[in-house]
C-alpha cells in the first residue's frame, strides 16, 4: 500500500496551455538574498592542482522546514598547498550554512549550526545515513573527510572518526546510494590523487602548475553502512578496487533500466569507469566495452562531473561530462555508447571553453531537458563565459547565453553548480560558484506559460528521499524520466524533488515510481502545476 500527498503552488496553478512567450532569463539574487560567503582557495593567486581544483555547493533541507538550505564548502590556508604570502588568511576561513527563510531571503546559521568545517573543503552531500528521519552532512576534503550528524534540532554532531568516514585521502564528491538492498544508504567517496606538497616542478611555465598526470592516482572507497553508525571499506571485495584512478566526480544511477543502481565514475586525464551492479551486492567494470571509457576520439580526456538525464527522449539515460575541450556526450545505441558531442550542437558551443560543473535541467518547462556548464580557465583566474543550451526537443541544443540575463553577459572562472527550485514557483533556479569570489544565486524568472510537476519521493521509514528511485511521467505523447539522485555532477548536490516540464499538458496521465527496493506506484490524472509528495509505506 502506498499513500501520496500533492502539495500545490497555489500562485501558480496555471489552467490554460499556453505556448511560451519567451525564454526565461536569470537574476543574480546572492546579494539580497542575504548571502555574504565569499569563496576562497586558501591563497592569493593560483599556484598549484588543489588550489584550481574548485569546489561545488549542497542544496538539502537541513531543519525539515520545507525549504531547501544552502550549505558551500570552502578553502583553507593549509601548510601543505598554500604559498606563505597566504598566511594571512589563517584563522579567517570557513564553510558556510544558509538556512532559506523564504521570499528569497537566507541567513548564516553556520555557527549555531556547528558546522564551519575543519579542513580544505571541495565538495559536500547530505544524506539521513542513520535512517532517523533528518538529513546529515557529509564534507570533502584535502583529507580527512568530515561527517556532522544532524541531532534534529538545528545543530550537528562531528562523527567523522567515530564513522569510519574520516577518509585521508584528497576526496571531492560523495553519492549515497543502498547498493546491498539492506535500507541503509552506503557511499562511494570519489578520490582525486595523491598531491606531492609541491614538490614536482618540471612543468611548461605558461601553464601556471604541473597538471593531473604528473601525480599518482588513488583510488575511490566504497563503505558500506553497518547500521550502527559506523562504515566499512567494501571497495575491493564488490569489485571497485582501481588504484590508479584519478577521479573528479561519480554518480550512482540506472544507466542500463535494470532497477539496481550502477556507477559511473570521471577521471581526469584518463579513461572513465563504469561499474555495472549485479545485483547481488557486486559490480562489474565494463567502461571500455561498452563505449563509455573515453571521448570521442578515443583519448582519456581532462574529465569533469559526469551528470546523467534523457536528453533525446530514446528511454535511456545519458551521460554528459564537461572537460577541458569540447566535453563528451555518452549515449546508448543498441548494445553501446557513442559520443553524440558533436551531432548534438554541443562541440561548437563547449569547444571555446573549459566545462567544469554542468546541470541538465528543464529550465523553460518544454518538456526537453536543457544545460547549464560553469566555464573556467583550469590553471589561472582567466574568465569565460557560462553555457546556457536550449534543447530544442530532438536531443540537439542551441546556445542561449546571450540575453538570459546579467550572469550570462559576464564571464567568470566557475567550478561547482547545482539546481534546486528555492521558491517553489516551478521554475528550476541554479546555484554556481567560482575558484573565488561571492557565489551566484540565480532565480529562474519564468514566463513561459508552460505547466509542470514535481516528485517528491520519501521512504515510508523515516520519511527521507527515496534515493535511487524511478519516476517516469506520461503526459499526453511525451513521456519523460528520472532517477531521484541529488548528487549529480561536479562536487555537488541538488535539489531532491525531480521536476518535469509539461510543455502545454494541464495534467499528467500517468506517474510511475519504481521504488528502490522494486516495489511500484502508479497515480493517475493528476493536475499539472504542482509539488506532488509521494511517501511508500514502510509496511
């Protein structure tokens, strides 16, 4: 038996199906929003791979409130990366806890929260590890990692060695995900390599630093939630043991429509992996035999964050992977994997830049699942333009940059980037960080006329996100799909809810969620235009 609640965007239960008048644009909206965290690399200039590396951004809903938090980790001055003229950054460093109080209005909560962070943070996820209904935080980190329990009254609790997640290694994301069925969500700490202190200095001068490959990889873990509050490192004996790896970001989802979460892991400057579940609690390698391992040309390219969606409507989930070059989109046909970079318009448009964080996002409600990429130069603060790509429904994409509003007409030197809807009005908002500098709060203004939904689905256990479900929407000829995976990308996490645009459809015919453990609920004729809350019964 399942139960399901809709809860409805009053001001914007939209009854006509109306074409869209124009494109929406984005306003900055940090500044008024009250957001006054300034991102830094722990230094005053670029001058090594830690410090270029960047960090990403965690959207979760921290105090159960309803409204979605902003959590941004930070650099530090740290003996071992920084120059000495950084030295007077010591001391004045932290992350940073927005708590959203509403109307586009956040205020910094990191000090009542406990949270300000210890090491030089890159990325961050937040998951309930503990199944006691609230969600906790999980921080990367130029080793260790750092995990805060949530105690559910606004505060949190450092278990990080108590947990066994005090990971020493350079870590940058972290997916949660249940991969031995048990109800406890697991996690694959994504591992980048093994800095030398600086000490290797036979580089080309021009290039600013020595770049991936004149440092060993590592490889990334996977623990195992015990159940207790403690976790243990299950890499090798389920088949994910790579020691060589030199990994930027990885994604847990259904890339083959099994119903059991795979692993796709980017590596920078060599092939990629791609770690298939067998669904007895193991994984299988197969990258390179299905077409998945590298770019289009077949060489390891400077890989970013993989971020997976159905861009061209065939059933089947793809993969794009921003880099230092034209980036690589993996998509299935047949038995295998082809880089549809260039036949999707996306080569011209990424080519002139350095991708880094990408959000594949319906950000105009058409229905077609558009793209967002931070741009950044990787070894110096040189600026670039950010990518705004239309999808122009038949899986190939326009640039739409120009005039979707003042962040767009500037250039900057991004990283991180997620999605989340702050305000609940249906339209998708973007969050985009720098190497340093303020972030970018960009509210999606709308105006489309075009209808929408979005999914909420929770356990029926402890009411938390139900991770690694399925939610597929019939609405009219169109049928569209996710997986409910917050972690999606280059060193960040995003808005739980999966958002589906309906173009003019006024309602949806059919929801379909395949839940996690394999179980299923289907909801019919429901009105468009609304936050539809869908909780499975924990019996």
């Amino acid at each position: 038996m399942k139960r399901f609640l809709g809860l409805v965007a009053p001001a914007l239960l939209l009854l006509g199906a109306a074409e869209p008048s124009k494109l929406p644009t984005f306003a900055e909206k940090t500044a008024e929003a009250g957001i006054t965290f300034t991102r830094s690399f722990g230094d005053h200039e670029l001058s090594n791979i830690v410090e270029g590396t960047g960090s990403g951004v965690c959207v979760f809903d921290y105090d159960g409130d309803g409204r979605l938090d902003i959590y941004f980790p930070n650099g530090r001055w740290e003996q071992t990366v920084s120059d000495n003229r950084g030295r007077d950054l010591v001391g004045k460093l932290h992350n940073a806890l927005y708590r959203n109080l509403g109307d586009w209005k956040f205020v910094d909560v990191t000090t009542e929260a406990g949270v300000p962070g210890k090491g030089f943070a890159f990325g961050c996820s937040a998951a309930d590890y503990d199944n006691d209904g609230d969600l906790d935080l999980y921080v990367l980190a130029y080793g260790p990692n750092e995990l805060y329990r949530n105690e559910g009254d606004g505060t949190f609790t450092d278990v990080s060695e108590a947990s066994g997640l005090d990971d020493p290694r350079w870590s940058l994301n972290a997916p949660w995900f249940d991969y031995d069925g048990d109800g406890d969500l697991d996690v694959l700490v994504t591992n980048y390599l093994e800095y030398d202190e600086g000490k290797f200095r036979s580089y080309y001068a021009a290039a600013g630093y020595p770049g991936p490959l004149s440092y060993n990889g590592v490889p990334c873990i996977l623990y195992r939630n015990d159940g207790d509050g403690t976790f243990t490192d299950v890499t090798r004996e389920v088949g994910m043991w790579n020691p060589g790896g030199r990994a930027m970001s990885s994604v847990a989802t259904d890339l083959n429509n099994d119903g059991l979460l795979d692993v796709y892991v980017a590596n920078d400057s060599m092939e990629n992996y791609y770690y298939e579940s067998k669904g007895d609690g193991t994984f299988e390698e197969k990258s390179l035999f299905l077409g998945l391992a590298l770019g289009q040309h077949g060489q390891g390219v400077s890989s970013m964050g993989p971020t997976v969606a159905d861009l061209n409507a065939d059933g089947f989930l793809d993969i794009l992977i921003p880099d230092m070059d034209y980036g690589s989109l993996l998509s299935k046909e047949d038995d295998y994997y082809v880089d549809l970079i260039d036949r999707s318009g996306l080569a011209v448009i990424f080519g002139q830049y350095t991708g880094w964080g990408s959000v594949l996002f319906d950000y105009d409600n058409d229905g077609h699942p558009d793209i967002f990429v931070a741009t950044g130069n990787a070894h110096h603060e040189y600026t670039e333009d950010a990518v705004l790509a239309r999808n122009d429904g038949t899986g190939h994409f326009v640039d739409v940059s120009r005039g979707s509003g003042e962040y767009f007409d500037g250039k900057w030197v991004g990283r991180g980037a997620s999605w989340a809807d702050f305000d609940d009005d249906g339209n998708v908002d973007l969050v985009a960080l720098d190497t340093s500098g303020p972030p970018h709060l960009l509210r999606n203004e709308g105006g489309t006329g075009n209808h929408w939904i979005k999914v909420d689905a929770r356990r029926g256990d402890n009411g938390q996100t139900a991770i690694g479900a399925r939610v597929t929407v019939v609405a009219g000829p169109r049928t569209q799909f996710q997986d409910v995976i917050p972690v999606n990308g280059y060193l960040s996490q995003g808005d739980p809810r999966v958002h589906f645009g309906l173009g003019s459809a006024v309602k949806v015919d059919r929801i379909d969620i395949r839940w996690p453990d394999g179980e299923t609920t289907t909801l019919s004729d429901v009105p468009a235009d609304q936050i539809l809350t869908v909780v499975q019964d924990a019996s």
